[in-house]
C-alpha cells in the first residue's frame, strides 16, 4: 500500500489503475481505499489489461519469478520488491524476459534513494575518508515474523526477508562483489517453532571479503521487539561515515528519578517514506525515458546470490568461497 498511495496520489507522470490480490476482499478494501473502480484477483487478468503500462510486484518471494515473466511477455515494465527471487536462477529468467520484450526491471532496493545513503555515497566517491576499508550494515526487524517466513525453503531467511538491503549497501559502497563469506547465526526469539523449522534463524551475522579488498560485515535481525533498527559504517583510510540512528524523532526527556528517555523507532515505514518515492519516481522516469535503472535486475541477482551463499555457510559451518563467473 506504500506503492500503492505514492503511485495514487504523488506522482505527476504515473496513475494507479488497478489493483490485484488473490483474496478478493483484501483487493477490493484496497481499491476502495485508493478510490479505484478496478480490482483483480489473478494477475493474468490484470497483465490482459492493456491500458496498463506497468506493474508492481510486491507478494512473497516465491512468486515474484512468474509475475515478473508474465508481465514482461505482456510488454508490461517491472518494479519487484526485494528479494528479487528464490534463486539466481529464476533471477536470470526474469532478466532475460524483461530483456527480450524490451522492457525496464527494477528491482527494490529502496535505500539507494535515501537522501542520507546518498550524500554518503557522494562523499565515498570522493574520497572524503581515504580508501574504503569496512563496509557494516545492520537491519533488526521489530515484528514476529509470519508464518510462511520460518520456512527457509520459500522464504530464504531473515538474510533474504530482511538483509537483502544491506547486501546491496554492501555492494554499492564497495564498490565490488563478495569473493568469500562466513555466516553464523541462530533461532533466539522465536524457540517454539524449532521442531517444526529446524533451520530457521532469527539472528544473523555474515562477514566477508570482496573481490577489492574491502571488508565487510552484516548484522540481521527479527522480532527484536526494541523497534527498527537500521544503520550503516563506512569505515575509510582516512574517516569513518554514519548513516542513521535508532531513535524515532530529537525529542528527548529527563526526570526527576534521573531516567533518560527518548523513543525508538518503530517502523521502517516512517524511516524511508521519501526513499519509496523517489525510488518509484525513479522508476517512471527510466520508463519515459528509455535509461536503466538505478538498481537493475542484476543488483537483485547479486543480493539473492549472496543470501543463497549465505544460508549455505549457515547450514555448513563453513568458509564460502564464491569464485568468479556470476557477475
């Protein structure tokens, strides 16, 4: 509904026409909210519209693959949420299909298009804290996760659900793709469902090398109640670069027991609001005007690939080294 609202009221040069949920009365209270007179309940039905231009996938990773090629071989342009896909391979079929319609894929990864990601990426450019040296990024989920999300096998995980956008961080400040990894982890908040989903984490850590050089760390979290947590170090050469903070707003209260309080942040709705809006402005204007996107298919590719290796490591134990040939 982030999507849906930006593309419904805030965008000049895009207009929401429809929308498509399986249930019916989820699709029809959204098209009510949103004042549409259109509502879907296949998306085989709304890729037959052919007023439709473009559309946007956002449902559970395992169907992202068919939408995504369905739209492309009805001429449709593609934004996908995160994670892209379940596997590389299924990355590769939805980029071949956008790529053989003609056709833009963006995949999102909305934190590209935060005013504070990308002022650090300008200063990183050039060369404000010397030579990048550790790139860390951390992303700690306040809600319990849903059921479908415990089962590794169609959700890939907390380093896919939830770490997909410090991957991209990591690449895009690195400048590079991982050469090895090394990802431990386990189920901390979420015991009762250790029989039934044996492999599921609610913790993570994954550090690793890339091709250049640089260093990396990841820290991944669900259900961590406290609220959302988000940040990002780069660590120069010559300085270091802080990209957020867990509080919710400046305000900040002493009392007279000489505790100190200041709220933390709840959502990471409130934290990218304008990020969302630029990424899907970003999306109509590289479909107006034939240029590629800012974060394109394969960025999705590299993430899904790292969260595939990362699970890997997790189950083994096990140093992983990626090699060459995925790029």
């Amino acid at each position: 509904m982030i999507h849906a609202h930006n593309y419904n009221h805030q965008i000049e040069q895009a207009e929401l026409v429809a929308v498509c949920d399986p249930n019916e009365a989820a699709a029809k209270k959204a098209a009510n909210l949103l004042k549409l007179t259109t509502y879907y309940t296949t998306y085989q039905e709304a890729l037959s519209n052919d007023t439709i231009d473009a559309v946007i996938i956002a449902c559970p990773t395992k169907f992202h693959k068919d939408i995504a090629v369905a739209a492309a071989n009805a001429k449709k342009h593609i934004f996908c949420e995160k994670p892209m896909a379940m596997n590389t391979e299924e990355c590769d079929e939805m980029i071949e299909a956008a790529e053989r319609n003609h056709v833009k894929l963006q995949i999102g990864f909305m934190r590209r298009f935060d005013e504070s990601f990308q002022t650090a990426k300008e200063m990183v450019d050039a060369g404000e804290v010397g030579d990048v040296v550790l790139v860390k990024s951390l992303t700690r989920g306040p809600s319990k996760p849903q059921e479908w999300m415990y089962d590794i096998s169609i959700s890939n995980g907390p380093l896919g659900e939830v770490n997909s956008h410090d991957i991209d961080t990591m690449r895009w400040f690195s400048g590079s793709e991982f050469k090895t990894l090394f990802a431990v982890g386990g189920n901390f908040r979420n015991k009762e469902v250790k029989d039934r989903y044996p492999d599921f984490y609610d913790n993570v850590v994954m550090n690793g090398v890339f091709e250049n050089g640089v260093l990396g760390s990841l820290d991944g979290a669900q259900y961590v109640q406290y609220g959302y947590d988000a940040r990002v170090e780069i660590l120069g050469t010559e300085g270091i670069i802080t990209i957020g903070d867990i509080h919710e707003t400046t305000v900040l209260s002493c009392a007279k027991n000489h505790s100190v309080k200041r709220p933390a942040r709840k959502s990471w709705t409130n934290l990218f609001k304008d990020a969302y809006l630029a990424e899907a402005v970003s999306f109509v204007k590289c479909i107006l005007n034939d240029t590629l996107p800012k974060a394109t298919g394969m960025d999705g590719k590299m993430a899904v690939h790292i969260v595939d290796k990362g699970n890997e490591s997790l189950k083994t134990g096990t140093v992983i080294q990626l090699g060459e040939g995925i790029h």
